[in-house]
C-alpha cells in the first residue's frame, strides 16, 4: 500500500513537473539546483492564478524578488518521478516583504520529499530598490491561514 504524506495546508496552489533526463546528475537524482528552478515556476504559476502577471509587475512599476531560500532536501527524485509542487503565501508583511512556502510531493507514493521557504521583498522594476508593495499585492498575496 503506497503511503501518502499530507499536504502542509489544506488547499496550496499545485504544479505538476516530470523529473526529464536534463535534470539528472552525476548522482543518479534531481539535481538539488532544479528544485529551485521547480519551485519558480509553481511561485509563477500561483501569482498567474492570483490574477498578477508580468504586465501587472510593469504596470506598477513593482516586483517581488527573492531575498533568502531555506531548503530542506528530505529524500531525491528520480528520472521519470511526476512531482507536485504546492506553493503559498505564508505570511506578508503588507509593507515590504512576504514568505512564500514550497512542499514536493512524489505522486507515485504521496510522499514529501521536499520542503522550502522563499522570502521575498518588494522592489522598483525601474531602479531595484526596495519598495512599499503595492496594495494590489497586499490583497492579492495573503497569507494561507487568512485566505
């Protein structure tokens, strides 16, 4: 009987990925680089679903870019692994800077084999200063627990 881990919230954002030849190292698993390259893609995909795209960013003249990752490799994929990639909004400031949490799951079996935070800070497209957010992303990226 395959086990399944839970999810860490009861409704993330979840983006399927499939673990392809070019994502193999020396080592036979996913390389630990392309963990991140998964999890900017869901971090997309969610703020896409929240209705901000990149015009929205240009329009605002704002952009939230990442300041910090804590990444917690718990076991490897493999090629061929389909991997769901939950994403949400842990906390936001509503001023300057928000969390962002990650958690892999290999469908095969349902369990966790990755977990991350990504903190996040509000900039100027136009200068990459930092900046207040915009009330468009207050309302837009809150916090799980409060959606």
């Amino acid at each position: 009987m395959a086990r399944t881990d839970d999810w860490d919230i009861e409704t993330p954002f979840i983006a399927r990925f499939v673990v392809g030849e070019t994502h193999i190292d020396r080592l036979q698993h996913m390389n630990n680089a392309v963990y991140l390259t998964f999890m900017e893609q869901a971090a997309w995909q969610h703020t896409e679903a929240l209705g901000i795209g990149w015009q929205t960013y240009v329009d605002l003249d704002a952009a939230c870019v990442v300041h910090r990752h804590e990444l917690d490799y718990l076991m490897p994929a493999h090629l061929g692994d389909e991997l769901d990639v939950a994403t949400w909004i842990a906390e936001n400031d509503g001023r300057l800077a928000m969390w962002r949490a990650f958690q892999v799951r290999r469908v095969a079996d349902g369990r966790t084999i990755f977990r991350a935070r990504t903190h996040y800070v509000t900039v100027k497209l136009s200068n990459g200063r930092a900046r207040r957010m915009p009330q468009l992303f207050v309302d837009a990226y809150r916090p799980a627990a409060d959606a």
